[in-house]
C-alpha cells in the first residue's frame, strides 16, 4: 500500500450536517466561520465563484465536480466573478435538509452538496491542516467527475427522505473528502505525504500555505515549530525533497499566477500579496519560475462570460 493510502486510511469523520443547496442568481452567501465543525461542498449545476474571507488568492471558478473544504476562516460563495447582491448568512445546523435560495425570473441556478462534519484526531488530520483546507480544489477531471450521475441521485433520495439515505451521504462526505485529498497532493510527487506524518513539518506547511505573503525565512520558521534550524532544513527537505524556501517560492508563485488569472489586482499589489516587497523582485521571481513575465500571464486569462 502507498503512503497516501496509509496516511487516508486514518481519517475518520462524524457527520454534523447535510443539506441539499440550490442558489437562483443572482445570489451571495455567506458560510460563517466555524471554529467547530467542517463543511464540505461539491458542485453539481451551475457555476461558482468562491471568495475565502482573509484568504489572498482571489475568487476560484468552480464547475460542477469541483469540491469545496472550508473549516476556520468563513466564505462567500457567489454566481459572478464581482458581487451583483449582498450576501445572506447561511449556516450548517445540527439537522439535515434541503435549502433554497430564490432569484429572478432569468436566474442562474447553482446546486451544491454540503456536509458539516466533525474529524477525529488522527495521522491525517495535519495532512487538512497543511493543504490549507478554506481553499477550495478544482477536481473536475479526476475520480469525481466520473461519479457526478451517482452524487445527483444521492442528492435526490436525500431531498426525497428516502429510508437510508442519510448513510449514504456519510459514506459519501468520506469518498469526497479522500478525492480532495488527493487533487491537493502534486502528481509529480514534490510533495512527499510523509511530511503530513512529522507534525513540525505538516505544521511548517500549514504556516506557509496559510499566509504565504508573510516574511518567512528558515530561521522564523523553525523557531515556530520549534526545531533548530539545521534540524528543520534538513528534515524538510527529506520529506518534501527541496528546501523550505525553495518550496515557499513555488508556492507564492503559483498564488501569484492565479491572482494574475483571476483578479484585476496591480502587480505591486499582487506582489505584496505574495511575499515580494517590490515589483522588480516579484517580476525577475516570476520569470524565473515559469519563464513568462506577470504581465503575459495576465493578458493570457481565459475569459468568464457573465450575465449582468
């Protein structure tokens, strides 16, 4: 058995919640922190745009497939890339229903499964933590998609009250927490799973992941996790197979590649976002890293249509 199927083998959940979310645009709401529970939600009509609160990535575009994780940190969910109406609260109560939000005559609607869950102490638990679990995991082309008929009817025995339906939602929220999982781990292997297993490492992730934009160096973080700093280096780069700054660079940089695709931030604001106290440092980064400059990637962002 691989590592990452070791490591998932030890999550265990406790359903809260569930409920069956339809949205007619256009709409906003807003899913209060929670300093409990977790919710997941995957997509199954429509588009969405998700807005993490104090989150610095910019709105992600979601499509039906797309999962959702949000625990800590709240989040505003909306059917446009820019707020067309104030957003109404909406929160995760300990019972189980299906929830509907009315729009206009010509709106958009979006449909969602949403679970509220609570997740036991285990080895997998700062594998969430790390992944930085209020950003939401474009899963489109894996496991999920091919399933999406199945989580429909799901969707439709639990409006309905069928007998038993209620655990098979359970079993569900636990096959698209492990997709999730597995969308946020890289392919190509840079991110070994046994760094999820050595807790000041997982909790070296989780700071980097968290607050990208802050003035990290190896020193400020190993003394967060308390290791020395020749003990730090050296064991993240066993685990993660490059060094600590080398990973924070990739990271800043992939945040900024998508803030440049998604927003219309100026790229010093972009820059600041992501750790770089200047222009000039973020471009010759960036050019660095993925051979294009800020600019080109901007210019090359794949365009959203949206009703006004």
């Amino acid at each position: 058995m691989d590592a990452l199927s070791q490591l998932l083998q030890t999550l265990r959940l406790d359903i809260v919640a569930s409920r069956h979310i339809v949205f007619h645009g256009p709409y906003g709401a807003r899913f209060a922190p929670g300093e409990g529970p977790r919710g997941l939600f995957m997509v199954l009509d429509g588009d969405v745009w998700i807005e993490p609160e104090g989150d610095t990535e910019g709105p992600l575009h979601l499509s039906p497939g797309d999962i959702g994780l949000a625990g800590g940190p709240g989040f505003i969910v909306r059917d446009s890339s820019t707020p067309r109406s104030r957003p109404i609260d909406v929160r995760f109560e300990t019972r189980s229903e299906e929830l509907e939000c009315l729009g206009g005559p010509d709106a958009r609607t979006t449909e969602f499964l949403g679970v509220s869950f609570e997740l036991e102490a285990g080895a997998a638990a700062p594998l969430l933590a790390a992944l930085a679990p209020s950003v939401p995991r474009q899963t489109r082309d894996s496991l999920i998609a091919t399933l999406m008929p199945s989580f429909q009817r799901v969707c439709e025995d639990f409006t309905s009250g069928r007998p038993g339906a209620q655990a098979l939602i359970n079993q569900v929220t636990q096959l698209l927490l492990l997709e999730w999982v597995r969308a946020a781990i890289p392919r190509d292997g840079t991110l070994g799973v046994g760094a999820f297993a050595d807790p000041p490492i997982a909790a070296a992730l989780a700071l980097m992941h968290r607050q990208p934009g802050a003035p990290w160096t190896v020193d400020s973080l190993a003394e967060r996790v308390s290791l020395a700093r020749t003990s730090f280096a050296l064991r993240f780069a066993r685990h993660v197979g490059e060094s600590p700054f080398r990973y924070l660079t990739r990271r800043r940089i992939s945040l900024a590649t998508r803030l440049l695709q998604a927003s219309t931030l100026p790229l010093h604001e972009v820059a600041l976002r992501v750790g770089y106290a200047d222009e000039a440092s973020f471009h010759r980064a960036f050019k660095r890293e993925t051979g294009m400059r800020p600019g080109a990637v901007r210019a090359s962002r794949p365009a959203f249509h949206e009703t006004s």
